[in-house]
C-alpha cells in the first residue's frame, strides 16, 4: 500500500517540477516590472502632476463637501513617497457672498492623500485628510440641524438616505469616498440659535473612520469644555440616518472626570423623540460636576456620587426608564421610572424606588437638585429659571433602612412630589426607635427659596435613646413617649436659622423619670437658700407617670405653656421661655402634690429658674399671704 501512495505522488509531483520554475520566473519579472514602474512614477510624478491642479481639485473638493466657498491663501506642498500627499496652508471657508459671507473656519494647515494615477489622467480624488490647529463656528438652528450640512455633498446624501427596514439605503450617485479624517489642536464654537447659548470647544483632538458615505463610521473626539477634558465616542452602521434625524443603531459615549454616559441602541443625533437602548451615566463628584455646569445648588454637599443603569425606551408622552438601577453615594435602588411631557403641561417624572439600605440626607439632596429640564433635547443647553418651575415630580420609595442623620429607620415608605410651585416630600410610615414616625416637608415658590414647611409625628418612641443620639446635656425625661411638631419658615431651607423658625410642639409620654432632679432636695434647698444652682439637688431622679408639654416656637425662642409632670406624689409644673442661642432660661415653676389631699405635706413651692442649660439655678418665690376676712 505504501508503494501505491509513492507511485501517486511522483505521478503528481513530476509535472508540477517541470511548470513550476517558469512560474516563478514570470511571477519574479511581473513583480520587478511593477515595482520598477511604481518607483519610476514616484519620481517623475513632480514633473507630470501640477501643484496648481492638485490644489485647485482639493479646493474645489472642499467647496463640494461643505457647500461654502473655500480659499486657499498658503502656497500649497506636494509630497510622492510613500504616498502622494498635498499639505495646505491657511485653508478659509466662508458662505458664498449673496448668503452674507460669513466667515466659517479657518484651517492652519490642511492635508489629504490623492490618487496618483486619477491626477495623471486630469481628475483629483482626495482621502485621509489630516485637519491641523482648524478653528471653526458653526450654528445649530431650531430642528437641531447645523449649518455646516446645510448644502454639499454630505447635505445631499442626508437629504438622499432611506431606511428600508432599519438598513441604511443610498443612492449611488449621492455616495463618495472619505477615508479617514484627523483633527489636531482644533477649537469648535457652536451657537445654539434656540436658547442662545454659546459653546467653545479647545484642544480639540478628533480621528474618524468613515470609509465612504453609505459606510459605517466611527469617531473619537477629545476636547477641553469650560476647563474640563471630555472624551466623545460614536460609532453607527447607518451614520447618514442618524444625522438626518431618523432612527437607527448607534453607540455613543461621553467621558471626564466629573462624569460617564454612554448609551447604545437605536436613535438619532437630532431628536430623542424615538429611542430605545442602554443607558448608563455615573457622577462621582456631583458638587463638583454642578459647579462645573455653572449651576451650583446650596445644600447638595452631602451628594458625593451618582449613578444610574437602565433600560430606556421613548413613548408618545415621553420616555419610560426600565430595570432602573441608581446609587446615590452608597444606597443603592431598583425600580422603575416615567418622564412625560405634555403640550401646555410641565415635564414629570414619576415612578418608583426600592432600596436595601439608604440615607435619606444625600437623597433629600438630590432632591434639592431636581433636574432641570424644559423638554428632554434641551436638558443640558437651556437655561432655567428654577427647576420647581419646569419640573414635576411623582417618586415613591421604600427601604429596608434608612439613615437620616444621626437616626435610624426601618421599613421606610417615602414620597417626593412637586407640582406647581410646591415640593413635598412624605415619611408616610416608619419604624423610629421602638416606635413609628411619619414626616411632611413643604417648600414652596420656586427652588424651595420660598420657605418650607416641617410636619413631624412621632408615636411611642424611645426619648431616652433620641437624647443620647443627639448628646443633649443637663436633666431630661427618660421614657417612651409620642411628639408632633410644625415648623415652618418664610426663608430659602438652606438659609434658614433657628431664629427664622416659627411652629408649634406637642409632647406627651407615659411613665418616666428626670434624672438629676430631687424634688426632695429642691425643696430642702429653697426653704435654706434664696436661690441655688439645679446642680445641688442632681442626686437623685424625680419619677412621673405622664408628661405633657406644650411649645411655640418664634424669634429664637420656644416658649413653654403648662409642661405637667405628673408624679405618684408631686407634680412639676414649667412655663416661660428658652432662647436658642445662649441656652437662657426664664421659666416660672411650681412644686406641689399630686393628691391635693396631702397640700399639707407638700405646699406649694413656686420658683424661677434664671441662668442657662444644662446647670440653671432656681430662686424659690415666697407666696404672698393671703388677707384676712373683716368681720362685718
């Protein structure tokens, strides 16, 4: 069998021997004729292509793209080796004179790759064009067009491009070459004729890939913005639908150190009107990230980072935010979002969160930020008069834990509403030290510089432990007890003070006590002394079987009205006045039984206390004795 196989192959092998030398021979000859004319065109082509109409074909060229009327002042350079190049010098782009000729651009230095053999034969076909230190103006009108395309080849094919099932259709003849296009130290100013707002671009560093017209295209630009370093990606199989406004697959990204988003699926450059893809957007400095913007927002500190994942599709009334994941700082939440528009109506934003764990202080602050928004398109280039007066909001949340402040809660259910020229935010039920508590913030007019209001209900909570957290000194009641306080204030939040405070308390407890008050000891001290320090008559505690207490609270100050301790023996009465700031007390008191049938026993003792908390002093009043009836 092994001698058979040999046979074959010396059968095969024995002709391809006798062609194969003269098919090397003739493959060496064909390949040194083509390198001996490649090399022979190179160096005569100086002499067989003219500077002229080379530089003439790629200003005409120019003009073609564009559809404005480009000028060539520098003296032009042609390069053959390796490959044929043309370098020009002050390239200008200016509108045809009978539309205003209004400067466009200016181009330091312009340069592309020609086709040798298409300029011997008198035609000029330019590609990889290299764009140095270019400074260019361009005007995006109301439909989100810019100028820039308003005419020339690039206009006629997005005017030309059909989508024939989400496929990218164009005509041949509307079709051209362009290679690749690189940008270096270029500056950018766009003029958005809608808001007026204008945009400058420096640094700008760009490399696009864009084969031919009906090719797919991908492009990176780097620039500095408002003195921060971005990062544009955008990559589209059907570019030219996607500039005209029609929908089609894209990627697109936007990166700096204050920010990250990126979104891949189906839109378009000019509307976000029908879209459906990922979007995904991280903050990790939102102070910084709004200071950048130039919309700082008091209060918002506490809001380190951000971020957001969905699943976005548009809607006939807006866009609806699936399998929503969003942080704020270190909560985490899932959920689902809606942001509706509607004609006559302000933009809303509704739906809802659930959270493991959050703190509701950075999320009060987010909430503070509000978005500003006066229709999506316009999100990041109109200016707004206060976000309350362009947005609504509808968001319901829950957590597990909830951290606010120094407090902990557990089974939050949350609200945050505004409508109108009001915000609400709603604690419509949680679970507060051993207790439950439920909260409403008002702030109305405007960005909440309106004033606000603060409703706060606290039933059956543990007082003890409230105080401790808030590290109160001096004698407080220990137990478990209920609040409900108004507070209200005619100043932005943020601003507000202690002094522009005005509301109301309640405070009622069950059984209790006040460490370091002996009744005992107060009256042994005021029957000796005028006056004497609180601290004196601390070894001990008074026990009490409920509590009411009742405040108002105005020009920092609360003044107290009838606070009742009710002991098994004796009752402790408080009224008068706490000032804020200096901890001043002046309150009037009384000691007296609880039973009146041991008045005997315990007489009334009345008393002032002066000086400050958490060590007044108390001055006992004498009782004014009662006249004598006259005998008539």
């Amino acid at each position: 069998m092994g001698t058979s196989r040999q046979g074959r192959w010396r059968r095969w092998i024995g002709p391809a021997s006798r062609w194969l030398p003269a098919f090397a021979r003739v493959s060496t000859i064909v390949l040194l004729i083509g390198l001996a004319f490649f090399v022979a065109l190179r160096i005569a082509a100086p002499y067989l292509v003219s500077t002229g109409f080379v530089r003439s074909g790629i200003e005409d060229a120019l003009s073609k793209w564009t559809g404005y009327h480009a000028e060539i002042k520098g003296n032009p350079v042609l390069e053959f080796w390796p490959t044929p190049r043309i370098t020009l010098n002050e390239v200008t782009i200016r509108q045809p004179r009978e539309s205003g000729d209004r400067l466009l651009g200016r181009i330091e230095s312009l340069s592309a790759d020609f086709s040798l053999i298409d300029a011997l034969r008198g035609r000029t076909r330019f590609h990889e064009f290299h764009l140095q230190r270019p400074d260019l103006s361009l005007t995006r009108d109301e439909n989100g067009l810019i100028d820039w395309s308003y005419a020339g080849l690039l206009a006629r094919a997005i005017r030309g491009v059909r989508d024939e099932n989400g496929a990218e259709v164009l005509a041949p003849k509307l079709d051209a070459d362009i290679g690749a296009v690189t940008v270096e130290d270029g500056t950018l100013t766009i003029t958005d004729t809608l808001t007026g707002n204008i945009y400058h671009l420096d640094n700008v560093a760009a490399d696009i890939a864009w084969p031919k017209l009906s090719r797919p295209i991908s492009a990176v630009i780097i620039a500095r913005f408002n003195g921060q370093d971005l990062k544009i990606d955008f990559a589209s199989a059907a570019p030219l639908l996607v500039f005209a406004g029609k929908n089609a697959e894209m990627k697109a990204s936007i990166t700096s150190n204050l920010m990250t988003a990126r979104f891949q699926g189906v839109g378009s450059m000019v509307s976000l009107s029908n879209i459906s893809g990922n979007f995904n957007a991280s903050f990790p400095d939102v102070p910084a990230l709004l200071k950048w913007s130039g919309r700082p927002v008091p209060g918002i500190e506490t809001l380190k980072s951000a971020s957001m994942k969905s699943d976005v599709t548009s809607a006939s009334t807006g866009f609806r935010f699936n399998n929503l994941s969003m942080t704020l700082n270190d909560a985490s939440a899932t959920g689902v979002m809606d942001f509706t528009t509607a004609s006559g109506r302000r933009p809303k934003i509704g739906g809802t969160l659930a959270f493991d764990q959050m703190n509701l202080k950075p999320f009060l602050d987010a909430f503070a930020l509000r978005l500003a928004a006066g229709g999506v398109s316009d999100i990041l280039l109109r200016g707004p008069t206060g976000p309350l007066q362009l947005l609504d909001l509808d968001v319901r949340l829950s957590a597990r834990q909830a951290q606010m402040g120094i407090f902990s809660l557990a089974d939050v259910g949350a609200s945050v509403i505004v409508a109108g020229d009001e915000a609400k935010f709603d604690i419509g039920d949680s679970q507060f030290e051993g207790g439950e508590m439920t909260a409403h913030l008002e702030a109305t007019r405007r960005d909440f510089d309106g004033g606000g209001k603060l409703q706060l209900s606290i039933r059956d909570a543990d007082f003890n432990a409230l105080a401790e957290k808030l590290q109160l000194k001096g004698p407080l009641p220990h137990a478990t007890g209920s609040l409900d306080l108004s507070l209200q204030t005619p100043k932005a939040i943020w601003t507000t003070g202690l002094a522009d405070v005005t509301g109301k308390l309640k405070f009622w407890t069950s059984a209790g006590s006040i460490p370091g008050v002996d009744v005992s000891a107060v009256r042994t001290q005021a029957a000796q002394k005028s006056f004497f320090p609180l601290s004196t008559a601390a070894n001990g505690a008074f026990a009490f079987n409920k509590l009411d207490l009742q405040a108002d609270f105005a020009n920092g100050t609360a003044e107290i009205h009838d606070a009742r301790f009710v002991g098994s023996e004796q009752t402790l009465a408080l009224s008068g006045v706490i000032t804020y700031e200096s901890n001043g007390l002046a309150l009037s008191g009384s000691l007296e039984a609880t039973d009146p049938a041991r008045a005997a026993d315990l007489p009334l003792l009345p008393f002032f206390i002066g000086g400050s908390w958490p060590n007044p002093v108390i001055s006992p009043v004498p009782l004014l004795a009662t006249p004598a009836k006259t005998q008539p």
